[in-house]
C-alpha cells in the first residue's frame, strides 16, 4: 500500500482518504535511507511503559519534505520543543506517513486532525477550499487515529 492520500470533492464538501505508511520505530539511519524526501504529514507517537502507543505530536512536511522534517522531529539533540525533547529522550518512539505533493490538501487534512485532537486550542488554518472537510484512515497496522 503507497503512503498517500486520495480526494473526492462534492461541491461544497471535500472528502479525503489517508493511506499511512507502515508505523516504523524511530532510528535516524532508517529515516535518512527509507522515508522519501517528498511533502506531507506525519505522526510521532511514544511507547508508555504499558506498551501503549500514545500519538504526541503531528505536523506537515513541506520545505525539506519528510525525510528532513522526520529527522528532525524524532532526535531529542535537534528537537527544539521542551515537552516533545523529554519524550523523545525517556520513550522509544515510532512514526508514520503519507505523502501529500499539494500544499492546500495538507493544510486540509491537518486542518481537520488538529480540529479532531483539539477542537478548542488548535491554530491550523483549513485552506478555505472546502466548507465541510472529511478524512477517512487507512493503516495496515490498523492504527486509525480518528474513528
């Protein structure tokens, strides 16, 4: 299965279906060989001591793509962000992604994770294409964030 992401747009409606790629753990030398160098959004998530994946941070790709973003975004020593920096030091963490090449759908299908995970205290902006936005998960892992 392609990480990437489909659309279906009814005027006034959109409706997105998200293929993720498989959840992989975190390890710089797989990022820099496996993850494409292309758009798109991710997601961090840390193993508790109970061997629970709990999703901690999601974010889009563009300048860089997601290989640099990735990269980035899982080693505690290049991680700016004090809460994301002690998690990445005391878990094992892993990720996921898709690839999104139009800056506009990933505004949208973020815009619609952030309204989801935070409905009050969320900043995405949707790209104001779409009255009503839709998004539908596809994981093999069967690690489907919103039901």
């Amino acid at each position: 299965m392609e990480a990437e992401v489909t659309k279906l747009v009814e005027a006034p409606d959109v409706y997105y279906t998200v293929f993720w790629s498989r959840l992989r753990k975190a390890d710089r030398y797989e990022i820099i060989t496996k993850v494409p160098s292309v758009s798109g959004i991710f997601e961090l998530y840390y193993q508790d001591e109970h061997k629970q994946l709990n999703l901690f941070h999601i974010a889009k790709a563009w300048y860089g793509g997601l290989r640099t973003a990735l990269r980035k975004a899982t080693d505690p020593e290049l991680e700016e962000e004090d809460s994301r920096k002690a998690i990445l030091e005391k878990h094992d963490c892993f990720y996921r992604y898709t690839i999104i090449p139009s800056y506009a759908d990933m505004s949208d299908v973020l815009y619609f994770f952030a309204a989801t995970y935070r409905p009050h205290s969320h900043k995405v902006v949707a790209s104001g294409r779409y009255q009503n936005i839709y998004v539908n998960e596809v994981s093999e892992d069967k690690i489907v964030t919103v039901d």
